[in-house]
C-alpha cells in the first residue's frame, strides 16, 4: 500500500519517467544499489538532456561518468519523494531552465571546471540533489585541472 501511495504521490513524473523509458527503448541497469533506465546515445531526447530523474525512474544516455551521475540523479528521485506533485514545477522545470538550458546557451564557450562549479555549487536544485545522493563536487573539480583564468575560487 505504501509504493502505490508514494507511487501516485509522484504521478506526473511517474508517468513522464515511463514514457520517456518507452520512447528511448532505455533498459534497465543497476549501480551500488541504484536502479537507473541507460538508453542510446544516438536517441533524440540525448540530445537535449543529459540525464533525467522522473519519479523514481532515472534516465541516463550512455556515460562514462556513472559513478557521480547515477548518485546526483538519485538525489532527484529523492527530491521527487519530498516535494511529490511540487517537484517538476519547482525542481524540474528550474533544473531544466535554468541550469540545464542557460549553461547549454550561454556558458558554451566556458572551461569544464567553470561549468561545472557553476552547474552543481550555486544552482540549488543541483546542489541539494548532490547532497541527497551523497556526491562530493569538490573531488569531482579537485580533479580538474583549473585554468589560470577561472571564474571560480579553487575547492
């Protein structure tokens, strides 16, 4: 009785999780616990998105960086567990805005720690799905190397 509770307390981005999974042909893959949906790069939807947590369903195109990005979409599927219904107007639709779109369009021409730093530690829907799915950021761009001329303090 429980699942089907938090299951329709998650509806729209349930249903959107599945039908993005139908549309992609994802399939179903497993990393230190966590269930996540791998579909091909080559699918339309990768071209616009690069990793989508939907309810309890996480969708990723082929990566290499499995390791921080199935845990930071994890911390998604948790915001979704807390704000229910709230979650794709208030973490969905600012993620894909104002973090997903903006960086795509105008920090295109930034260096990778730049982006980085600015997409995950001063856009709170990245930084607390960070801290629920347990990621340390800052190992992530201690292994960068910074650029000289940085926009970003070192970490």
């Amino acid at each position: 009785m429980k699942e089907l509770f938090l299951w329709l307390w998650q509806l729209p981005q349930n249903l959107l999780g599945l039908l993005l999974m139908a549309a992609t042909k994802a399939e179903k893959r497993n990393l230190d616990g966590i269930a996540y949906w791998h579909f091909e790069r080559t699918s339309r939807f990768s071209r616009f998105v690069s990793g989508a947590s939907l309810g309890r369903y996480i969708l990723l195109p082929e990566r290499t960086d499995l390791e921080t990005t199935v845990p930071h979409e994890y911390g998604h599927s948790r915001q979704s567990l807390r704000l229910g219904w709230l979650y794709l107007p208030v973490v969905g639709v600012y993620s894909a805005v104002f973090c997903n779109l903006w960086d795509r369009v105008f920090h295109k021409n930034r260096n990778a720690y730049d982006r980085i730093y600015w997409y995950y530690k001063t856009r709170w829907t990245e930084k607390w799905a960070d801290k629920l799915g347990s990621v340390d950021r800052d190992a992530d761009l201690r292994r960068i190397r910074r650029p000289v001329d940085a926009r970003y303090p070192a970490v």
